[in-house]
C-alpha cells in the first residue's frame, strides 16, 4: 500500500495528456487519476482486488477513447469464466467515463490471496472486446482479443497489432493510496496511471511488424521475423523503464516523466483532455428497454405496480410506474 496524499496535484490529474517525441515518429498519451477515478469507484464498493483490475481497465479505456477524433463511444468489454465473468468501461466522446463489473465474492477472495497475486488473474480464459461506435452514419468497429491469462496491457498491445496495425506500447499502474479521514484514523481511495506510446512514421515500410505468433501451426513452421525500426525499439525500450509509482506519484507532473523518459530526444506535451465521472442512463432510456420485455413479463409488472431498476454503473435506482411505462 502507496502512502500518499489523498488530493494528487500533479498536472493532467483526470486527464489524458497527449505528447509527441517527433525525433522517433512517437505519438502518446499519459494520464493520471484520481477523484474521478474514485467517485466512480466508491458507487460500487467492489472488493479492493476488483478495484484493482476495474482502475486499470478504466486508464487503459480513458487512453483509447480520447483518440476518437469525432463524437462516438469507445467500449471495453471482458467475458471470462474467472472470478470477474463481465468488467465494462464505456468512453463517451468527449470526456465521460463509466465503468462496471460482475464477479464471485468467494472467488475473487480466493484467487487474490494466492502468492503473487496480479488483477489479471481474476479474469481466467474468455475475450476482451474493443468497440468503436461513432454514430448512426458509420459501422460500428470491433476488435477482439482473447483472453487466457493475459494482462489487459497485452490485450492492447494485441488489439492494436491485428487491428490497427500500429506498433503500440503500454504501461498501467494502479495503487490503493493510504490517506487521512476527517474524524481521526485512516480511510483509503485509489490512484492510477497510463502511458501509451505508438509509432507512426510517414513511411509506411517502417511500420513493418513480425506476424502474429501462429500458435497451433504445423511442427517445423517458421514464424516470420523481421527487425523492427531502430527508433520504434528505443521508444519502447524507454516506456517499457516506467515503473508503476511513476505514473501515479502526485509529485510527478507529466512534463516531469516525459522528461525522464526523453530529455535526449524532447517531447512536445499538448492540451489536457479532461476525464468525467458520467453515466448515460436516463428514465427515457430505461422505459424504452423495458418495452423489449416479453407479453407475459410486462403483464406480471403491470399487476406489481412499482418497477425498480438499478442502474449496473453509476447504481442509480430508478422507480418506475409500470401501468405508465406500458400503456396502450
């Protein structure tokens, strides 16, 4: 457990901070949080090992999504058959965040007291989905991985090495922060952290990249090597140093990492995109859902009189006359 100070002040707290290293053709995004990351967290009251793995999905999805160059929503879905089966993180464009999860109590207990306990472990074999909607006017996107003990950095390393195409590198780090309640005694909250760096030169022969490993092919099949660009394998080597306090340390402004990272080379730091806790359900939105349910289902509501429904992210309860909500 990190002791630190409770309110993080370092810029680009709750925001995605986009960087250019332009002597290595390196696009990035850092990002560090804090209050929006636990008033989401807080909701939920998730067991500390959920918390965990939900914050890395949240910083991993927040970098994704502010890449959306138009209004659209960027998704991160998980089914496994581990202790968390369902982890979702929605990324409304511009700037809303809202996240979930669906797990076993027992299991996760389990499987977090084993030595060398990491969040990825409670996950187990199942996929993890990458979305892109932006909009009636353009074809939803989707990118699958699968899942069998991969860490959610590989699975983005690997959404963007069969999908994009793109040599892409990240780095997450979550630690829960020990601070100071008001009336006395200590409470807890959570920071975390993410740097994504990718490679894109203007000559389209240096993006060249090994094939995807072939996994079950024939005995004697030799995978396809080839050198990856010089400057591509220094930026890596850099970001690849980064270590879990340095991207959640209040005291390291993102200036100041990048600057560790590429003060032979200098980087280009550019406006702040903010991150929000916002979730997008709504009384309308819920009551169209509900005219999905089936004849027979809406009959029995109908005689119970009063629906409650929970929103699963943001833990809104909503109340519902059901004679109203299915009228003639």
């Amino acid at each position: 457990m990190t002791n630190t100070p409770a309110q993080p002040t370092a810029a680009g707290v709750d925001a995605v901070v986009p960087f250019a290293v332009e002597a290595l053709d390196v696009r990035g995004r850092v990002i560090n949080m804090g209050p929006v990351l636990n008033s989401m967290l807080a909701r939920h009251k998730y067991p500390a090992p959920v918390n965990k793995l939900l914050s890395e999905a949240i910083v991993l999805t927040a970098m994704l999504g502010s890449t959306l160059k138009f209004e659209g929503r960027l998704t991160l879905q998980a089914q496994t058959d581990g202790a968390v089966s369902t982890l979702v993180v929605d990324f409304n464009a511009p700037d809303g965040l809202r996240a979930m999860a669906q797990f076993n109590e027992d299991k996760v207990a389990e499987v977090a007291a084993k030595d060398g306990f990491k969040p990825d472990h409670l996950l187990g074999k199942g996929h993890l989905a990458f979305t892109i909607d932006q909009g009636a006017h353009t074809s939803r996107y989707q990118g699958i991985v699968v899942l069998n003990g991969t860490t959610l950095e590989e699975a983005a390393h690997e959404y963007f090495q069969k999908s994009e195409q793109i040599p892409t590198f990240v780095r997450l780090g979550v630690a829960e922060v020990l601070t100071k309640a008001e009336e006395g005694g200590a409470d807890h909250s959570w920071a975390a952290g993410g740097i994504m760096v990718q490679f894109l030169p203007q000559s389209l022969d240096r993006l060249k990249q090994a094939d995807i490993h072939p996994g079950d092919a024939p005995e004697g099949h030799e995978a396809h090597e080839i050198d990856e660009d010089d400057a591509w394998v220094e930026a890596r080597s850099l970001v690849e140093t980064v270590k879990d306090d340095e991207l959640i340390d209040p005291s390291l402004t993102v200036e100041g990492l990048l600057y560790r990272l590429f003060h032979e080379r200098g980087a280009s730091v550019f406006s702040p995109q903010l991150m929000a806790d916002k979730c997008t359900c709504s009384e309308e939105k819920i009551t169209a859902m509900m005219q999905n349910f089936s004849e027979a289902d809406k009959t029995e509501m109908k005689a119970e009189g009063t629906v409650h429904i929970k929103c699963d992210f943001c833990s809104k309860d909503y109340e519902l006359d059901a004679n109203k909500v299915f009228e003639d």
